[in-house]
C-alpha cells in the first residue's frame, strides 16, 4: 500500500545559509534583526499590521485567552474537528471549552450551529469569552456569517489559521480575521522553522502585551545596570514563548496547494 503524507518537509535554496547566517551574526537568543524581519515579511503577507513570532501556535492561542483576559470557569466556545492544541490553551487558563460541531461541506465551524449557542448563550445570561474558528486542511471558514454573529454579541474571535498560511477566503488572507488570529510553523505546516508559531492582529495593544507576557512579563530589555536589575523583576503570571532567531531565518519552504 502506497503511504499519502499528510506534510513532508522540502528545504531547497538558501536556508541553510540563513541559518549559518545567524550563529555567525551571534544573535541567537529570541531576539535580533532576523526574528524582527520574520515578523513583518509575515504580517506583509497576511495582509495585517501586527505580528509577534513565537514558539508555538499553541502559545499564540494561549497569549490570544490572557490578552483577552479568559479567567477560571469562563467558557470559550471552539471548532469540534481540529487538533488538541485548539483547545488545551482554554484548559490552561482554567476556562471551560465548549465545542461546535462542523459544517459538512468545508469541515469548519458550523455558522448556524455558532448562532444556535450565542443565542442559548445570550438566553442564560453567560456568553461566552472567546470564539476559536479554526481553518482546516487549507480551507478558511465561513467568516462573513462568523464574524456578523461575533459583532452582534460583542464576543472576540480568535482564528486559528494555524493549517491554513497562504489560503484566503473572498480575495483576503487566512490570518486576517478576527480579534487575533494565529499561524503554526511546525514541521507538518506550509512553512516550517522545525518549531514555531505567529500571533497576528490589527490591535497594536493586543500584540504589544502578548509580547510582554511572551518574555516572562519582564521590562522591556535595556543596558544600563540599573534597568538591567528591572528585568529580574516579574510583573504578573507569563511565560518564555519567544521564537528565536536561528528558527527565523531559515523557514523551510514547502510544496502546497496555497499559493503564497
């Protein structure tokens, strides 16, 4: 029996030099001007103003519910088909996931069924903190309906295009909706940097602060001896999620049906 892989990685051009690049530029730690230039050549693409590179899409969604302040036993709606890690991040922050089933044509969050639970929802009085839409194999959901649904009930979207960089649904790119949205440069992706992900947005504020909590909730990094003892200093729960520059200089391009 002939195996169909799902992904395979394809490196060809110049990425090792990329990456030989940066060890001999020393600049290996989350930071320098090859993650800086990997984040702006992906919100180019996507179409948006805002990016952070980071180490996975899993901490993209998980940065996306602490922006958006998801506290203990809020409930956040999410796609029924799709990777674990679409829901996990909800669990971390001791949400509750509720999930919507698909829609059987593209495989993607139901509309219909979405607009069944907000109005359930609104009925009991408990909306939910946050809708996760995941696009699929490539495919973009049905965001005109979505993102209606989510203006009419005042609840944020997060789209996780972590399966779908380079696809676009009515002429815009996957990745530019909603509230946030995020990619995955995992090596089963479009793109690869072996591990990595995006968290993208129109709202300045909603990537300024990820990238605060993404560098343990410290002061931004400075040199002087004084400022240099305020990056010992936490200010509230976070984590290291940064990706790093050797990741992101030499993404490893791959065959795919979207057209990047």
């Amino acid at each position: 029996m002939t195996r169909v892989y799902l992904s395979q990685p394809h490196l060809e051009g110049d990425e090792l030099e990329f990456v030989r690049d940066a060890f001999a530029s020393n600049w290996v730690a989350p930071v320098g001007p090859q993650v800086d230039a990997f984040e702006r050549e992906v919100a180019d693409v996507v179409g948006v103003p805002y990016a952070l590179a980071l180490s996975s899409g899993t901490a993209a969604i998980h940065l996306s519910l602490r922006v958006l302040e998801i506290n203990p036993g809020d409930e956040v709606l999410c796609s029924w088909l799709t990777f674990v890690a679409s829901a996990n991040p909800i669990v971390y922050e001791g949400g509750r996931p509720i999930f919507i089933d698909c829609d059987r044509a593209t495989w993607t969050l139901d509309p219909f069924l979405l607009e069944e639970e907000l109005r359930n929802s609104a009925a009991r009085g408990r909306l939910p903190k946050a809708v996760i839409v995941v696009d699929l194999y490539g495919h973009c959901a049905d965001y005109d309906r979505i993102l209606e649904l989510c203006a009419e009930y005042n609840v944020p979207l997060i789209e996780d295009a972590a399966e779908a960089f380079g696809a676009t649904y009515k002429e815009r790119m996957a990745g530019s909706f909603g509230n946030c949205a995020i990619l995955s440069f995992n090596g089963n992706k479009i793109i690869t940097t072996s591990g990595g992900g995006m968290l993208l947005s129109k709202d300045r504020t909603i990537v300024e602060q990820a990238r605060f909590l993404a560098n343990q909730a410290r002061p931004r990094a400075a040199f002087s001896s004084y400022e240099c003892r305020l990056q010992l200093s936490h200010e509230q729960r976070a984590g290291c999620y940064r990706a790093r520059a050797v990741a992101s200089s030499g993404e490893a391009h791959r065959g795919t049906s979207a057209h990047l």
